[in-house]
C-alpha cells in the first residue's frame, strides 16, 4: 500500500511539474510574439503584428495581448475586431492602467468609425431570445412546419432538422485605414526621439574678467530642450538656459566681489552610439550663447537682480548618456565641458555708483572656466507639444 501512495505522489508531481513547464514554455512563446509583433507596428506592417498578437493571445489570453491586438486591427481599419479585442481586456485580469487604456482606445476607434460612416455600437437586446420561436414567432426560420420529431432523432444531420439562425450576427466593420499621427509610439527604443526636456547640474573652475576680481570656483545649474532634426544620423539641436556663480575674488573692490552669469544659448550635437549597445551614448556639442553678467549680485530700485553687462561666449561639451525605460525616455549624462566668454562689450547706460562702468567691475577681459555635469533628461516621441494617444503593452 505504500509502494502504492508512493508512486501516486511521484506520478502527481510529475504531471504537475510537467504542466508548470508547459505553462511556462507558452508564456515565453507568447510574449516572444508580442515583441515580434510590436516590432512589426513599428515597422507599420499592421495586418502581420495582428497575427502575431492573435497567435499570443490563442496561446496566453492576458489583456495586454488582447491591448496590442486591438491597436493592431484599429491600424488595420477592422474596426469591429479591435472593439472586440479592446473588450476582451476587460475580461482577463486587466490593471486598472490596462483597462483605462483600453476605454481609452474604444472611444478612439468609435469616434474614427462614426467619422468614416460607421456605426459599431451593439445592436439587439430588450426582446429575450431570438431562437425562441414561442416568444418570437415572428422570426424569420419560426413560420416553418416542424418536421417529425422522429426524423430528427434518427437523422439529426437532415436539413429540415437544422435550425437557422434567425438574426444571423452583423459582419465585423471595417473600414479605411486611419490616416491621424500619434495614436501610438511610433518610433523603435533606439535614441532615436523628436524632443526632450532635461537639466543639469555643473561645477567646475577658471578664470573671468581682470585677474583677482572674481574667484576661480564656479558652479550652476542648465535647463535644457532639445530637437532631433535628423533621426538617422542622430543628429540635433538643443536651446538652453544656464546660470552661473562665481565666487569672490582676492581684489578689495566696493564694485566687484562674486559675478553671476546668465547664458541662454543654442547647439549642435551628435549621438554616436554602438551598435549593440544602443543605450550607451557619446555625445559632442559645440553652442554659442548670449551672456548677460550681474557683479555683486547688482539689485535695481525694487530689489530684484539685474544683469547690465552683455558679452558672447561659446560651449563645447562631451557627454555620455546612459538611456533607460521601455522607449528610453529616461537619460541619464555625464558631462565634460567649458565655457568661453568674450570681454562685456554692453554696460549700463549712465555710469554711477549702482551701475559702474565695465572697467570697474573687472569684465574688460573675457574668460573661461571648465566643468564636469550630471543630468536627467526625458525624451518624447511626439510632435513637439503633443503625447501619444496610446503605447503598446
């Protein structure tokens, strides 16, 4: 009898451990699927990723399947099918993200049926079972006389024992194709982006203006937005905006102590990135900016910070950028850098006490000072001023 248990128990956990490794395989299928057919959305071949997000789903029915599925058949412009799919989210443990999604789509694909002459919504309903003839002889196939009960026995199969279907259900819609922009990310994770909006923080040393006015210490801070304007050779500018503090200097002058510089300026910069490791990149940039200089942290009449005295100045920067997340939105950078000014070739109009002349404050001579940075910047994959409708699972 123990033999007997014994057995049993192995013969029990080996039939489980086999259907947890079967379980397991299609799970690894399935999202090996997913990822074929995303990869086919974004190469716009919609008909092929729906295939793929159908073969996923026949093998795991989880809702972020049946999500990608309906984005897939709305490309298609089977816009019955992808309502049906989008339904099916709801019915297989989707997250209240999934199903928020999810609602989010369906009014998308009504709204672009409607617009196409479409109507989707469901028909039928308040008028009890269709097939029964006894509540609904009015039906097309109930006006028939019934054959023999004992011909249907003997010979289910014979037409007249074959019940039609009276409201037979509508043909799935479709329609044309969308033709709108930015219902989904569109774009590979491969550093490739529209904008982005980032900033740094930097500190460093070097010299600006006449020896010993201002100190050698300097540290900041840089807000930043950049644009791809050319994704295939990874090639962008960027527009920003800096401030940085200098710190005193040895000279005991009434006019000069600590310097703040605002700059605001734009660039060129290139992602060189390796092949097979995309989210590690090298970045160069070469800018030029408009300089504008507060000595003394210089306050007008109301007291709020003035920057009277104008010079030009150009950035050069090496960056490295690790990039993470499913699209790499998310960068991370190091920054290596410098900064060169121009002497001040702008002052305050009416040299005085408040507002001393360009000499007085040391900024006859220009300058430079170098830095090392650290930065976050996050990337959109959108026209500049937009967000995608909706992002694949």
């Amino acid at each position: 009898m123990t033999r007997l248990t014994s057995i049993a128990a192995c013969f029990v956990a080996v039939t489980g451990l086999a259907s947890a490794v079967y379980a397991q395989s299609q799970a690894e299928i399935a999202s090996n699927l997913n990822e074929e057919g995303k990869q086919l959305m974004y190469g716009q071949k919609y008909a092929e990723a729906s295939a793929k997000f159908r073969e996923a789903v026949a093998r795991v029915p989880e809702a972020k399947y049946f999500f990608n599925l309906c984005l897939s058949l709305y490309q298609e412009g089977k816009f019955g099918e992808a309502l049906t799919a989008c339904d099916a989210v709801h019915k297989n443990n989707a997250t209240p993200e999934q199903n928020g999604k999810a609602d989010k789509l369906a009014t998308k694909i009504k709204e672009e049926a409607k617009a196409q002459g479409h109507s989707i919504e469901p028909v039928g309903g308040g008028g009890g079972d269709p097939n029964n003839c006894a509540a609904n002889p009015q039906n097309p196939g109930c006006s028939a006389v019934p054959p023999p009960p004992e011909t249907c026995r003997t010979n289910p199969q014979a037409p007249e024992c074959q019940q039609p279907n009276p409201n037979p259900a509508p043909p799935p819609v479709v329609g044309r194709p969308p033709s709108g922009t930015g219902v989904f990310v569109s774009t590979t994770p491969d550093n490739k982006y529209t904008w982005t909006l980032g900033i740094d923080l930097f500190g460093g040393g070097g010299t600006i203006g006449q020896t010993d006015f201002y100190g050698s210490s300097a540290a900041g801070f840089r807000i930043k937005g950049d644009y791809m304007l050319n994704p295939a050779s990874r090639l962008g500018a960027q527009g920003y905006f800096q401030l940085t503090h200098f710190g005193p200097g040895e000279m005991d002058s009434v006019f000069a102590d600590t310097l703040d510089v605002f700059d605001v300026g734009v660039a060129l910069y290139k992602h060189l990135c390796p092949r097979n490791t995309q989210r590690l990149c090298l970045t160069p940039l070469a800018g030029a900016q408009l300089a504008l200089m507060s000595p003394s942290g210089m306050e007008d009449s109301t007291g709020s910070q003035v920057f009277n005295y104008a010079a030009v100045g150009a950035r050069f920067e090496i960056g490295l950028q690790y990039a993470f997340g499913r699209r790499y939105e998310h960068v991370l950078g190091l920054q290596l850098g410098a900064n060169v000014y121009s002497k001040v070739f702008s002052g305050p109009s009416e040299d005085s006490i408040d507002s001393p002349p360009i000499a007085a404050v040391g900024l006859d001579k220009g300058g430079a000072f170098g830095y090392f940075g650290v930065g976050y910047t996050y990337r959109f994959n959108t026209p500049l001023g937009s967000s995608p409708f909706v992002t694949l699972e």
